[in-house]
C-alpha cells in the first residue's frame, strides 16, 4: 500500500466516525477530580485578576489624588459678623448675615481645643485626616441597625463644612475624603483645627467658636472655662437640639450626660487634672431665645453702626459682613437700668401711647454712656433718642439770656422741639464751662486684632465764660473758671413743659463733672391718616414729672455708684437717692 491510498483509507474512516475518538481513560474522570486538579490554576487567575483591580484602584486613586484641588471656601464660610460691644467690652450685639468671627487658635484655650478634640475626634493629632476604624465602626452600627455613629474625622468636617457643598452621594463622600487626606499632608494639624473651630456650627445662629462664647455664656472664647469650653465641645454633636440647653430642662440633663462623658474622656488623656475634673461644675446659660432687653439694644447698635460705617468710609452692608469689632462708648448697666425703671410705666390713657427718651454723656467729652430710643425695637425701629423731636416748653429757659452762642448751640437753642440728644449736649456744654463736644458713640474699631478707627473728642469753646456763669447760674450750678478740673460740682434739676394748656412734654436734666443725664417724657396718638401720629397730653398716673424725676434718679444712682459728689470715694451709705442734692427744682409751667 502506498502512501496516497494510506492517507484515502484514514480520511475514509474518520468521515465515518464523525470526529475522533475519545481516550477511554478520559471517559471515566468525575468532575470534581478535574476541578481538583485545576483548582491551583484558577486561584493563580483569580489572584491576579484581584491585583490587577488592586492596582487599578491604587492607580486611579494616585490619579484621582494628584487631580483633585483643595478648593476655597465657601463665600459663606469666610464672611464675618461685625460685632458691637459696650464701654467695658460687654457683648451688645452683632451685624451682619452670619453670626461668625475668626480667632486664631492661639486665642482658643487648649483646654477647649481638647475637649473638642475629644468630643468628635481623638484620634485627630495622629490620624491621616481619615479614620479606617471609625468608617468602619460607622457602616457595621448602619448595617446592624445600632445607633448612627459618626465616621468623620475633624478634618473630614472642616472640608465637608467649608469647602464642598452640601449634597450627600458616594462620589462627594469619596472627595471628601481625598481633599481630607490630601488637606492633612498639605496643612499643619493647628491650622485645619484653627479652620474646624472657626466653621463649625454651635446652633442659636453661632457659626465658630469666638461666636458661640457669646451666644451661650456671654464671654470671648479666650475667657472659657475648662466647664464651659466641654460643653460647647458637647453640643457640636448636636447644635440644633442642644441650643436650648438652659431653658429646656429635658435638653440640659442630656447635654449634661454628654459634658460629663466629653470631661471623663479628657481626664483619661490627660488633657485635664483629676483635681480639674473633680472641680467641674455644669455651667449656666445665657438663657434663648433673648429677652426683651436684649432687643432694645437694637437701638444702640443702629445708631453705632451707622457712625461706625461713616468713620471707615464704607456701607453698613460692608460693614455688617466685614468682621468688624466696634467698641461703643455705652454703658449696658445704665441701660439696663433705664430699660427696667421705664418699664414699671403703666403706659398711655385712651389709646395714647408713652415715649420716654433718656441720653447721658460725657461734657467736654461727647461720649454718649446711655441712649434709650424707645420700649419696642420690633414695634418702632425709629429712635426717640437720636430723631424724635420734643417741645421745649421751659427746658431751655437758662439759655434764653446769653449774649452770644456758637455753632452748633446756636441752632440748638432756636429750635422749639430738640431732640433729647441736642438737649443733652446744650447742657453738657453748661457742664463744662462752654465747651461744646460733639456726641460720639464709637470709640474704637478693630480688625483681625488691627486697630482701624480711634475716636478723637472734638470740642470746641461755644460760650464765653460770661456766659457759660450765666447759664450756670439759671440751672443752680456756678460753673469754675474754664481750664480748672472740677474736684467736686454740684449738679442740677430743671423740669420743663410744653402744649399749651395741657401737659404734652416733661423734661428732666442733671449734670455734674462726669455725667449729663437728660430724661424727656411726651405721648402721641394716631393720626387721621394712615402712618401719622399727632401730639397728645400726659397720663396724670403716675404723675409724669414725678416718674421722669424718679428715671433720672435711678439712673444717676447707678451711674455715680455711691460716690455723688464725684469725689472719687464711694459713699459708703450706699447709692444716692436723688439726683445731685442741694439744688432748687423748677416747677413746669404750660409752653
């Protein structure tokens, strides 16, 4: 047989077959024996498929990393309130669309940097910006249905507060945490903790910790006790339930649970003395939402804003949210005195409505220490103080024969209705021998610790000295020879009225060396158009020259402070209870 009928014979029998034939070894294998012997070989290609999806991920999140910028902060996040505080450096108010202001971390005690620390993340100086165990500690109390547990670090919450909206998806959560990470790599821990504490909100508006000191405890947050630093520590976990912790007694034992676990923590670390933890004590609150008086205050913070605007040569929009720290010339005790003395008034007779506008300031000097516009801030925003124009009647009888008066008196003293801040200042000038000194309320702005406004007492001489004894001399005070620093004066009390036969305005003024202090009573009543108003008498009770005498000796007791005669020396009698003594008081007569 050759080789071509070799090759037909074989192609013939295969054609039969249909394929070729199976070993007869292979027929009998079970399936488990073969994935048995492959078994080495499977694991080998899921290995390397599970690297390769390793190094996949490593790759895209080196990628994903280098790409990702640390963005700015939010507009929100970086604008600043304008804060407004009194004579001494007492919180009056703020301006502006967001309660914040920015402290450096050196201003925050570390006590309080600790507490936070331990309250949300005490793994903060040492973590990565991230925190495996708490993200995993996080997603098991999820999925097990235990109670929700938080899985951001400091960091993360400083980048989720500040810098990326505040939509929740996977892929924000995954930025998070890259900028988090990238964030601690690139930035010191003191400076995303100084971020953190400036950002965070502490509810009852209080964005930041400088913010928070106020709202809640009345305070910097350079003064925060150990106390008072662990409990706004606690209530960052959940501002908008703990904001009412004072005034909601279920809410203050629970936050009161969390302070002593914040304070247990610290003392466990170390961050505080067992001696300091044994001494802790729960710490009052301001109590929220603010009272009535608070809200009177309004009328301080007007008028100090709009002056405050007009030295930096900027808008009250401006200056509202440009981080400003305007220190006033007031005085909030002697607010708060005016404000609760006025307040004991029953009111108006037959739909009459009573107005009682109190100034006090400083002669030779200008500074205004008391301004009370109005009882209703909310109900009338127009300032009896500063704008409401007042009939003299008699008030300004001892100015009627002085030969010659300077600008601004001179006007002051043609005019028939005054406003009780023009009143004050034409005494004031009485008070210091003629000198007339334009009325202030701001005397000093800062920013960011920069002092950029210093108020500078403008005086001038207004009356010769002939005429400043004259004035003196109708008022029941001798002024001394100008030029002479008054040791002891006595003051005075003159009483005028105006409306023709019927009693339609009191005016009470004392003065001494240190304080002129005018009280003005008058009553109004709706008009016959819409938005008007018109003049009208009295109440006869209590007797209106009686109640502004006893506003104005309330007042000038807590203004002097036991020592009336301004010798230096507190009485130690106790306060005055009257006015400055030994001086006639003149009985008002019909403008």
């Amino acid at each position: 047989m050759n080789t071509a009928q070799w090759l037909a014979r074989t192609r013939k029998k295969v054609g039969k077959a249909g394929r070729p034939s199976t070993p007869r070894h292979r027929e009998g294998v079970p399936l488990r024996v073969r994935l048995r012997r492959t078994r080495g070989r499977r694991l080998r290609r899921l290995l390397y498929a599970f690297l390769a999806l390793i190094a996949t991920l490593c790759a895209t999140a080196v990628v994903a990393y280098h790409l990702t910028a640390i963005p700015k902060p939010h507009p929100e996040t970086v604008t600043q309130s304008t804060v407004f505080l009194d004579a001494d450096g007492a919180y009056l108010g703020r301006r502006g669309p967001v309660d914040r202001q920015d402290v450096p971390l050196s201003g925050v005690p570390r006590h309080v940097q600790d507490a936070v620390i331990a309250a949300e993340n005490r793994s903060f100086r040492t973590d990565k910006g991230i925190s495996p165990r708490a993200i995993a500690r996080a997603a098991l109390a999820t999925v097990t249905g235990g109670e929700p547990q938080g899985g951001s670090t400091i960091t993360q919450q400083y980048v989720k507060n500040a810098l990326l909206s505040p939509e929740r998806s996977l892929t924000r959560k995954a930025r998070e945490a890259l900028i988090a990470v990238k964030l601690d790599r690139t930035r010191g821990k003191d400076e995303i903790l100084e971020g953190y504490l400036n950002t965070v909100y502490f509810g009852r508006g209080a964005a930041g910790i400088q913010s928070a000191a106020r709202n809640y405890f009345g305070v910097d947050a350079k003064n925060l006790t150990v106390a008072q630093g662990a409990a706004l520590a606690s209530i960052v976990n959940i501002p908008s339930y703990y904001e009412k912790a004072g005034s909601d007694p279920k809410v203050t034992a629970k936050l009161r649970d969390r302070w002593d676990w914040v304070l247990d923590a610290m003392a466990a670390s170390r961050s505080i003395t067992a001696q300091q933890r044994a001494a802790a004590r729960f710490p009052a609150f301001r109590f929220y939402p603010p009272g009535e008086t608070e809200g009177q205050r309004q009328y301080l913070i007007d008028v100090a804003a709009t002056e405050a605007a007009d030295r930096l040569g900027i808008t009250e929009d401006q200056l509202a949210s440009g981080g400003y720290n305007v220190r006033t010339t007031f005085d909030l005790a002697l607010q708060d005195t005016a404000t609760q003395r006025i307040a004991e008034h029953p009111g108006g007779e037959d739909g009459a409505r009573l107005h009682t506008a109190v100034v006090g300031m400083v002669p030779g000097d200008g500074a205004v220490r008391l301004l009370y516009g109005g009882s209703d801030y909310a109900r009338q925003p127009f300032n009896d103080a500063v704008s409401g124009a007042v009939e003299a009647g008699t008030a300004l009888d001892p100015f009627t024969k002085l030969v010659r008066a300077e600008e601004p008196l001179r006007a002051l003293l043609r005019t028939p209705a005054p406003t009780p801040l023009n009143m004050a200042s034409a005494y004031a000038t009485v008070a210091a021998n003629g000198e007339y000194a334009t009325p202030y309320t701001v005397a000093r702005i800062t920013r960011s610790g920069r002092t950029v406004y210093k108020a500078r007492p403008d005086v001038r001489q207004v009356l010769g000295e002939k005429d400043a004894m004259v004035a003196g001399a109708m008022t029941g005070n001798q002024p001394i020879p100008a030029g002479v620093r008054p040791v002891e004066t006595n003051g005075f009390t003159t009483e005028g009225a105006g409306g023709g036969t019927t009693r339609r305005s009191v005016w009470t003024t004392g003065y001494d060396s240190r304080l002129t202090l005018t009280v003005a009573l008058f009553a109004d009543r709706a008009g016959s158009k819409k938005g008007t108003t018109t003049p009208t008498r009295l109440p006869n009770e209590p007797p209106p020259t009686e109640f502004a005498q006893g506003v104005a000796t309330a007042i000038w007791s807590a203004a002097t402070k036991g020592d009336p005669e301004g010798t230096g020396k507190e009485n130690a009698a106790g306060p005055p209870s009257s006015m400055p003594p030994s001086l006639p008081t003149s009985v008002p007569s019909p403008g």
